[in-house]
C-alpha cells in the first residue's frame, strides 16, 4: 500500500510540473499524429546536414496548444572543435524578429488606442517623405499597413552611397533620417518587394510610440508575460553561452542591426525553440496563454490574414502566407498557414486550421554556403503527414 501511494504521489508530483511549464509536452500520438511517420522528418534533416547545408538543427512542433516534439540534430559548430547541437540551443533570429517581436509589438499598440493600421507614418516621423509622381507631381503618403505588408515602396536596401554614411555615423537619428529620406520606387499599396526597411521604420514608432526601446517593450509585453525565458535581443550570461555561432556567437548577424547596437525593428532577436513553441500556443490559442492575454482573438485573426485588398501580395500584418514562393508551407498546408523565415537559417509556421506550429531553427550562414530553403518544405511534407487526426 506505502509503495502505491509512493508512486501515485510521483505521478501527481511530475502531473502538476508539466501542467505548470509554459508549454505541456505531450507524445505524437496524444496529439494525433504519428510518432514513426515523424521520423521521416529527423532523416530529411541529417540528410540535409551530410550534404553541407546547415551544421545542424533543432526541431520543435507544437499541436493543440503542447510541444509534441523537440529534437537536436548534428552541431552547432564544426570549427575549430565541434560542439554538438542541443534543444535548448540559441538561434540569431533574423527576420524572424519582424513578426515576433515588431509586428505583435505594432499590434499591442493598436489594441490600446495609440495607433492606426491607416496612419500616415509622418504622424510619427514628421518629414517622412511621400511617394511623387514623376508626371502629375501628385503626393501619395506611406501608411503603417503598407510598412507591415510591404508594399510601401521603400528600396530593399540602402545604396552604397547611404550605406557609408550610415557607417560613418551610426545614431538613430541618422537612420530615422534615412528612412525618411530615401528613394520611393512606387506609388504604396501598388506593389510588393520585401524590404528590412519597413520593419525598422515599424521599430522606430514603437519607440516613439510607447517612450521605450523596441526591446523594452517586447520583453515586458511578449516575451516576459508569456514566460519565454531565453528570448531577448542582445543576448548575454546564459543565453549566451547557448548561442550558436552565425559570423560571430551571440552578436547579431544583419548589419544594420549591428550598427544600432543589436536592437532593430528588421532582426535582432535571439530565441531557442521551447520559447517559439509558447509564442505559438499563444497565437493558437486566439492570443492567449497560461492566462496571460497579449492580443486579443480578433487581432489575432487581423494580424495573420491578407488584409482585404492586399490579397495579390500574399502577405499579413507582418507574416508572409505566399509570397517570394514560402518554403514554410511544404506542398500539404493551405493558404491558412502563416510564416517567417530568417537569412540565419531559422523558421516559424503556423496553421490554425490544422492547429499546428513548426519551428525549424538552423545556423545555415555560419556554412557561408548553406540553404535550408527545400529542407523547410521538405520537413513540413512530413509533418503535414504525420498527422493522423485532425480533431
């Protein structure tokens, strides 16, 4: 009877430590998928390694709301020792960073009155110049929804003439100046090209906005509230430690980042991949998690559909569903699937309809030569196919 008791109290005891993490974990089978169909997965990754793509790699899924697989595969780094990858490893987001942190931060804003998806951006960097029509000389001001669905008309990148500026004199003012200031290639909301541009241009008004730091304001409204305890620009102690190696470890690796000090509205935001299983179940879960509510079902639902009007672009509120041919999606998903992908090798995907999340973290530019980009179709085949039930 002792040892009954003795167990049951062990099982209660490990019961109530899962029901308390962030994110339950739970097998395949129990989320209705099929563990042995997964393993396609982990050898389309090892294949993908041998071939030189990436070092390594780690896999998480999230389904119903619980992490129903997390798994570490090759290194994290092969020079000048190899150092094995781990779960808990962490990744230089890269664009990722856009609709993690800039975007949900640009929605929060929303929800509490202090900004509209139909402001004109001089509302809060006034002398932010227009779009001209070369003809008619007739004006046609950039709005928030053109910046998060980028089709503002702002150049991809800065030209080398404003780049040595930049470098010359790296202060905010300087790149706000810049933003304000530089080429309009089309009327906006007539075209898309995927553009960093716009997302820091979204990070300087949530700081002019809210009177913070981008990262101020993401840890203490995102990643804080929701538990995600290595998540954070600039990482250091032992989100450090944890990082994988791009060009440098732990230091961002997009130089626009890097010149503002680790912190901007395009990249810069370091995570692990239990961290983007919560951020996940949050959104999944109509914007709410482990009672602590970041937005609201219906933003949610806004933030992740193509606005009405802007269908042709394939974007959303600062995920992308299909344009620049997804690699998040594979062949099986449908349109209801949103996503993001960062030059670092990483990607976050997420389907309502199916109530799945897939998060495929490499460090594929510390390679210099990598591509993930048919691997993240590849794996999303498998997973798509993996799952059995889908009640």
């Amino acid at each position: 009877m002792k040892k009954y008791i003795l167990v049951l109290t062990l099982f209660i005891q490990a019961f109530i430590l899962t029901e308390a993490q962030p994110i339950p974990r739970v097998t395949p089978e129990l989320a209705g998928m099929d563990a042995h169909r997964l393993a396609y997965a982990d050898s389309a990754i090892l294949r993908s390694i041998a071939a030189g793509e990436t070092p390594g790699a780690v896999l998480a899924i999230v389904r119903f709301g619980k992490l129903v697989y997390l798994k570490a595969y090759g290194n994290k780094q092969v020079h000048p020792v190899s150092i094995p990858m781990t779960e808990n490893t962490v990744f230089d987001m890269a664009s990722v960073s856009k609709a993690m942190s800039t975007a949900i931060s640009i929605m929060i804003l929303v929800e509490r009155g202090l900004l509209q998806l139909s402001d004109n951006v001089t509302r809060y960097i006034p002398g932010f110049q227009p779009w001209i029509d070369s003809i008619t000389g007739q004006k046609t001001g950039i709005k928030v929804i053109h910046l998060l669905t980028h089709t503002s008309g702002l150049p991809p990148h800065p030209s080398n003439v404003e780049l040595q500026k930049l470098r010359a004199t790296p202060t905010r003012e300087n790149m706000i100046d810049y933003m304000a200031n530089t080429q309009r290639l089309w009327s906006p909301g007539t075209q898309y090209i995927y553009s960093c541009q716009n997302f820091i241009t979204l990070g300087y008004i949530v700081e002019l906005i809210s009177g913070k730091s981008l990262q101020a304001f993401a840890r203490e409204n995102i990643f804080e509230p929701l538990g995600m305890t290595h998540t954070d620009y600039n990482p250091a102690g032992e989100m450090l430690e944890r990082a994988a190696p791009t060009d440098l470890t732990g230091i961002v690796n997009d130089y626009r980042t890097r010149l503002m000090g680790g912190v901007l509205g395009n990249a810069g935001v370091f995570s692990n991949a239990e961290d983007l299983a919560i951020l996940s179940a949050m959104l999944l879960n109509n914007g709410e998690l482990n009672g602590k509510r970041i937005l609201s079902p219906i933003t949610v639902k806004t933030m992740c559909s193509i606005p009405e009007g802007y269908e042709k672009f394939g974007r959303t509120l600062g995920w992308n569903i299909s344009s620049d041919s997804p690699s998040h999606r594979g062949d099986f998903f449908s349109l209801s699937m949103y996503g993001h992908t960062g030059h670092t090798g990483t990607s976050l995907a997420i389907d309502p309809e199916t109530q799945t999340a897939i998060i495929l973290l490499t460090n594929r530019v510390y390679l210099k030569t990598g591509d993930v980009t048919r691997l993240r179709n590849l794996v999303a085949n498998v997973i798509a196919g993996a799952i059995v039930n889908l009640n």
